[in-house]
C-alpha cells in the first residue's frame, strides 16, 4: 500500500506535559495531563507525519530519590534511569495516543512505536569539566560534603549536579527516518536521550544528561522534520518575563534572539535552551519552528499561537 506523502511535525514535550507545578506527579495525574497535548497529537496525525519528544526531568529525579532512601537495591548509573524513564514514559504516551485515536476514531490501526534512543556526546565538552545540571533530591549541608558525586548550592538546597553536553548525532535517526516514512508515530530522544560516546565502532553510556529541546532540534535537523513545535508551560517567548512590561512575542527573527541573549532576557533553566535548540534546527536548514504551550499546540501548528522563530 502506498503511503501518501504528509509533512514531518516534530512536538517536543516539556515536562509539564506530565507534571504540572504544584502536582505530586502521580501516574493518575500523569496520565489525565497527558490528555491535552495527546488529543491533539492525535487529530493532527490526518495531515502529518509525527515524532514526539518529551522531558523527563521529575521521573528520573524520583528515581534518585529512591535510590537515596534504600541500601538493600544497588544503585543504577544515570545512563540507565534515563532508559528506564524512557520505556515509562514511552508506554505512557504510546497509551494515551492509541486511546485517543481510538476515540477519536481516526486510526484504531494507526502504527506507533517508542524507541530507546542514544544521542553521541563528545567525551572532550568542557561541559565534563564542569557539571552544572542539577538533578535528583535536596541535601542538607551537612550531608552534601560527604556524597561521593560533585554537588552545587542551588536555591532549594545542595543537589548533585552533572555535566549536560551538547548533542552531536541521533545514533538511531536513520531508523527513526524509515519509520516515519511509514507513517509510524515515533516517541523517541526521551530525556534528551541516552549520553553516549564513541569507543572505537560502538558506544558506551556517560553519567550526564543532555538536553531535551537540543536533543529534539539535532533529531529535526537529521531527519528533515518540516515543522518543529516546541510545547512548554507559557504562551510563548516573552521579553520583560515575569516583570510589568512583559511582552510576549508572535514572533521572532535569529538576529533579534541573539540580541536578546545578549542582554540577558532568556534564563539559563528555562527558555534560554528551548530559544537555542530552535535556532540550531533553522540554521542546520529546517523549515518552521514554534514555541508555545502545551495547550495550544494544534494553533500553533496552523499558525494561530505561540512564538514562530524565523532565520533573519
């Protein structure tokens, strides 16, 4: 059967796709948020072709705390709880789009797949040298000295920190290509995907993480992806954020990005990596690219939302 050609949407999910601030990130509550970018996702897989990323931030940082609270069950290296929350939240979205194309009634036979995705590091970043990603549970100060991993004083407390490497290649893209091709739904480059480097002609996995939304650009850029979608908590990119003279932005060239880096406008742990990762796709040659929430993907999508950011 031939599939007919539809344009490559590529949505990055935040984390608050899953857990919303003020939640305590149960599955019941996981499951329920998952709906609303889901629903969407689905009706919009009639006119596209659709990769789905997605964060995972609070599954691994659970994942720590557990390890913390028990010496019975032998700790696991980050590499390998960034796979486990993969497999989890892979089931989770796989789950919650089968039900609602099934609901919808737009494909019960519609194909989907989540893949365990490795993302190459290069094992000479200087970001190695200098861990600044803060992960897992809080420590008081007296216990923080006598961990056996690098910690930073961060506002909630002292919390274990790891290094987070820019991402070189997708080592499954070409798979990730020929499932698209078939129209396959693919949840892949969980987490910013498994930190791996090269040894010779294989891989082995690194104790970092690598971030989700340059992850997600690398993905858009080797596969061709036409429209890359990033969703997240706020309408879109505002300058003056959080002040009175807030302005949000319908849209926004790369010239003026960099300007606005340069002054400071977008935080390091928030919107700087998602204005970065955009700029990365559009300059490794990719089509459009949207910020916007969760809520108003499909608009954003048809150009209604969000913030476009455009190579100028």
């Amino acid at each position: 059967m031939e599939i007919p050609h539809k344009p490559i949407l590529l949505v990055a999910l935040g984390g608050n796709a899953l857990v919303r601030k003020g939640q305590r990130g149960t599955i019941d509550e996981q499951f329920a948020n998952l709906r609303v970018p889901i629903g969407q996702i689905a009706r919009l897989t009639r006119d596209h072709r659709i990769i789905i990323t997605h964060g995972n931030g609070p599954q691994v940082g659970n994942l720590l705390l557990q390890q913390e609270c028990t010496e019975e069950v032998p700790k696991m290296p980050l590499e390998i709880l960034v796979a486990q929350t993969q497999g989890q939240i892979g089931y989770m979205i796989e789950s919650t789009l089968d039900s609602e194309l099934m609901r919808q009634g737009i494909a019960t036979s519609k194909p989907l797949v989540s893949l365990i995705s490795y993302v190459v590091v290069d094992e000479n970043s200087p970001a190695f040298a200098n861990p600044t990603k803060p992960i897992g549970p809080v420590f008081p100060e007296e216990k923080a000295g006598d961990l056996q991993y690098p910690v930073r004083k961060t506002e909630k407390g002292y919390r274990r920190v790891v290094a987070s490497p820019e991402p070189v290649t997708i080592v499954e893209k070409n798979e990730i290509m020929r499932l698209i091709e078939m129209d396959f739904v693919v949840v892949c480059c969980g987490g910013g995907g498994i930190p791996v480097v090269r040894e010779g002609r294989s891989f082995a996995g690194v104790d970092a993480v690598i971030d989700k939304d340059l992850a997600s650009a690398r993905l858009a850029a080797e596969v061709g992806v036409d429209t890359f979608i990033v969703a997240t908590d706020v309408p879109g990119v505002a300058v003056g954020f959080g002040q009175q003279d807030q302005k949000f932005l319908a849209r926004l060239t790369t010239g003026q990005a960099r300007r606005y880096i340069d002054r400071g406008e977008f935080p390091e742990g928030s919107m700087l990596p998602k204005i970065r990762a955009v700029m990365n796709y559009l300059e490794a040659g990719g089509g459009r690219a949207v910020i916007t929430s969760i809520e108003a993907i499909e608009d954003a999508v048809a150009g209604r939302a969000g913030t476009e950011i455009v190579r100028g």
